[in-house]
C-alpha cells in the first residue's frame, strides 16, 4: 500500500505545479528540508567507478519523513540518481547505474521530502559532478609517421606527432609529454609538443633510414601504445665527374688512346639548389705517377746516372737488374707490369736482398747519404709495432741488435744510427733515432726519399723538398 500510495503522489507532484510551503515551516505535522541558503542547493561529487553520491551539505529534512522525490528531471528517460533515507531525517544519493564523464559531466534536479502522510517538503536544487577516472591512454592520430630529409642540416622540426585522449577533464585528457623509446644510439630528440628534432646532421652513409619509437603520456602519465617514425635520409647527389679510370697505362708508340671514354658529368641539374647546366668546360692535365719527378732520369742505369746527371762516382746500388755479376738481386722479381724499369716489390715476409760486404761495407762513417723511391702503403691487419725495412745492418746468430736501420713503422719513416763503442766521447749523449710522421710514408703512391746524415745532424728530403 505505501508504495502504490508514493506512486500515485509522483505522478501528481509531477502533474501540477509545486506550491510554495515555505509557510509550512512551523508546522511540524509537514517535513521541510534543513538548508542554510536554499537557493543555493545542494552539491554532489561522484567519481566515474562509484555509486554513492557525495552531498554538500549532507540531505536532512525536519518533521514526518517517509521518502524522497526527485523533481524536475531534465534527463531523457529514467533519472540516474535515487535517494534513500537512513535514518528518521537523514538520506544519502547514490546512481542507479555508473555514470560516464564523457558522455556527460553534470547533473542538475530538484528534490523534495515527502511525509507519511503524504505531504511534502519545499524543494531543493541539487548539482552533481561526474569527477573523471583515468580510463583511457592517448592514442596518436596517425598510424605511423615518415618525413624525407637532405643529410647535413639541422632541423627546428623534422616531423610532429599528435596524440589525443578521450578522457572528459584535462588532467587526463590532455597529453602532457612525449618520449623516445631507446635513444641512447638516435641523434633526435622530442619536447613535449611532439615536435622531433636532429641533435646533429644526419649523414646517408652512416644511416639510410631512422626508425624511431615514440609514446605519449597523459597528465595521469597513464602511456601510449608506441607509434613508429621514420626518417628517411635522401641520397646526396654530388656533383661532379664520374667513370674516370684511376689509372691508364700508355705503350710509346702505341697510336692514340681514349683517355676517358666512360666518363660522364653529374650535374645534379633536376634538384632546385643546381640550376640547369647549359655549358660544360673540362681542363685534363697529366703527370707521371712518380711525385717530383721533374727529369726522365730516374729509371736510367745506375751508370747511365752518373754519366748524365753527374751522380757521385762514391754512390753504390744496393736494387741492381738481377744478372750478372749480382747474385744478391736474383731472387727478386721486377714489379708486374714494370719490366722494363728499375722496380721490384717487397712483401715484407719472404722477399729481401742481402747485400755482400764486398759490395757495402758494415761501417758508413759519419757523413753518407741514403736515396731511393719508395710507394707504401698499409695493410688492415698488420700489427702497427711491425717494422718494414728498407735498409738494416744487424748482427748475426740471431743476436737482431741493429747497428743502423731505415724502416717504416706504423706509416712512420724511422732512421736508426747506433754509434760503435769508440765513436766519439762517450760522456756525450747522442741522437740514436729520427722518426718522421709524413703522409707520404702511406699514402700508396711513389715518392723519392734523400736522407743526409753528417752525424748528429741529419736532413730529410721528400721529392725534393727538404722535410
């Protein structure tokens, strides 16, 4: 019967105008809701996840109190709110169902007390808050990103990435940060505008294409699914000449030969900083593959020299052709490709020339000099504390003390000259080694080497000019 009885009551509170009882409020036969400004109302907080209602003030009414009503619902269908009494004057608000702030985030209706009897209270504005949860983690707007640069520039922004989150309130709807993920190795960085930046110029060679990890946190720091970036590093086109031989072998004689005739010019004429190339002009010079070569002496016989270029009659050739009369050269082989002139190559293990005494005393004095041409150049896997001699006077049975020696040594020219016991004051300290770090020693092309000693001064002179 009390139910049947609140039913029909709603119905015709809801059907006619809510009379003002505020006149009622002596009468305590009538309930009247207790609230220090009325007008004001009640407010309620609710977070997403809950049910109960929290209300300020707390819900009290004076007089017979039987139920609530809930009036002037704004709500389409069925309001999602209830009110149960606890005790003799006192209710809670709770929700029928779980709110969701993103689809609405406020609430507002009209409650009245309602007696035993019938009669009813004044009403009451009520305002309810829907306060967010962190449901949702940010999701980017793109599935994957690619940006193209030119290798050597910094960029104020390589790419930007965007991230959105569909909770209601900004502390976790809005995305506050964005991160790399593993970027100890990558040269970018990230501000928390989503904003990609080179920390330096990228290079091609070093790296073709960037791929990068990228999350975004809510103000929650609740993170995202990752999202990949890739920085593609374009191809740069060098201008110049292409399909020129490194090397043309010429026989004399031999009629007229195409230098070049693979060579084409790069122009780079369809990228917008090179404009179209309407006259092309090519300047070809040549010189011998002998640096400082500056007369066609240098591959005359050792006695050819003397009579032409005045070479000192004292000079011995310790590299004479193999024949004849030089037992010590024929184990070595001319150079491939060279037999017509005075080149052989060492391998540094099983090739060497031992010079007799008769021909080369052991004992130079201390006034002599040391020519010869030389190309070197170094290998990937050879220890660089390996000495490659030139020239070495050491002793016998396996003692290896040198006396003197010209060697080269991690791509270092070293002269070494020990003095014999004898030789001078010995409470005088003497230079005993010259170490020259030129490019020269390993850049793999022929350079002609003069080394004047008038102990303990010693001059260098590389392709004629004095080092």
């Amino acid at each position: 019967m009390i139910v049947r009885l609140l039913s029909l009551l709603f119905v015709g509170i809801l059907a006619v105008s809510v009379q003002n009882v505020e006149g009622n409020n002596d009468n305590e036969d009538v309930p009247y809701l207790e609230l220090a400004e009325p007008e004001e109302g009640y407010h309620g907080l609710i977070r997403e996840n809950e049910t109960l209602v929290e209300v300020t003030p707390a819900i009290r009414a004076r007089g017979p109190l039987c139920s609530f009503l809930i009036l002037n619902n704004k709500h389409h269908g069925e309001a999602p709110f209830e009110i149960m009494v606890i005790d003799e004057n006192e209710a809670r608000l709770r929700v029928r169902y779980p709110l969701n702030c993103e689809k609405r985030r406020n609430y507002k209706f009209d409650i009245a007390a309602v007696g035993c009897d019938g009669s009813y209270s004044n009403t009451v504005p009520v305002h309810i808050t829907v306060s967010d949860v962190n449901e949702f983690a940010p999701v980017f707007t793109q599935a994957a990103y690619v940006r193209s640069v030119d290798e050597g520039k910094m960029y104020e922004e390589l790419v930007r990435v965007e991230a959105t989150d569909r909770d209601c309130t900004p502390h976790y709807g809005d995305v506050c940060k964005y991160e790399i993920l593993d970027d100890n190795n990558q040269p970018f960085t990230i501000d928390n505008e989503g904003v990609i930046r080179n920390t330096e110029p990228l290079d091609y060679e070093k790296s073709h294409n960037h791929i990068l990890s990228v999350v975004a946190y809510d103000c929650g720091m609740m993170q995202s699914a990752p999202v990949m970036v890739t920085i593609k590093v374009n191809k740069p086109c060098r201008a110049g000449w292409k399909g020129l031989a490194e090397r043309v072998d010429y026989a004399p004689g031999s009629g007229p030969l195409a230098l070049f005739p693979g060579a084409r010019l790069e122009a780079c004429s369809s990228d917008e900083r090179c404009p179209a190339v309407t006259r092309i002009q090519a300047l070809v010079s040549l010189r011998a593959s002998r640096a400082g070569a500056a007369c066609d002496r240098d591959t005359y016989s050792l006695h050819s020299q003397r009579a032409i270029c005045g070479l000192d009659p004292k000079t011995i050739d310790l590299l004479p052709s193999p024949g004849a009369g030089n037992e010590w050269a024929k184990s070595l082989k001319p150079e491939s490709g060279h037999d017509g002139e005075e080149m052989f190559e060492f391998d540094g293990e099983t090739t060497s020339a031992v010079v007799p005494e008769s021909v080369l005393g052991h004992s130079l004095g201390s006034s002599f000099a040391i020519s010869t041409w030389l190309r070197h150049a170094p290998r990937p896997d050879q220890d660089k504390h390996r000495k490659e001699h030139v020239l070495c006077l050491a002793d016998d049975h396996k003692m290896n003390r040198h006396h003197y020696a010209l060697f080269v040594r991690n791509c270092r020219l070293i002269l070494l000259l020990r003095r014999d016991f004898g030789e001078g004051d010995l409470n005088i300290f003497r230079p005993a080694e010259w170490r020259w770090k030129i490019p020269e020693v390993c850049d793999n092309e022929w350079h002609h080497y003069a080394i004047n000693i008038r102990f303990p001064t010693v001059e260098l002179f590389v392709d004629g000019e004095v080092y």
